[in-house]
C-alpha cells in the first residue's frame, strides 16, 4: 500500500536566526532566537511569528474540518 500523500506544504517549528519582519504581517518583528514556523515555498522558507503562525493554523484546521464533513455526508 503506498504511503499517505499530506496536503500540507513542508513545514516546521524553528528558532529565528537574526531579527527580520514576519512574511504575514511586517508590524510583527522576530527577534533572535524567538520561535517562528517556516513553510517551504518554491525555493525559499517564508517565516512567520507565532501569532501569525497559530491564527492561520487554526483557520486551515477549521478549513479541513469542514472538508472532512462535506466528505463524510451521505
């Protein structure tokens, strides 16, 4: 049986090299050494703050969520 493709991008919790800007929001500064989640774009990681990182996590679970019902209808 062949393993289960993820929908989601490669992705992961690090610490913040240098300070920089957040990739979703520039009011929000990353200082080093603070905890940020990079996502894997075409050849680059974007990073985002914490913040910015649990508000679009929480908005895609919901997202699946709802995929998952309209599935699970019948």
């Amino acid at each position: 049986m062949p393993p289960v493709k993820s929908m989601l991008k490669k992705a992961l919790v690090d610490e913040a090299k240098k300070a920089h800007d957040c990739q979703h929001n520039s009011h929000h500064r990353l200082q080093k050494g603070d905890k940020r989640l990079a996502i894997k774009s075409i050849r680059n990681f974007e990073y985002y703050c914490t913040a910015c990182a649990i508000s679009t996590i929480d908005a895609d679970i919901r997202k699946l969520e709802n995929l998952k019902a309209q599935l699970q209808q019948t």
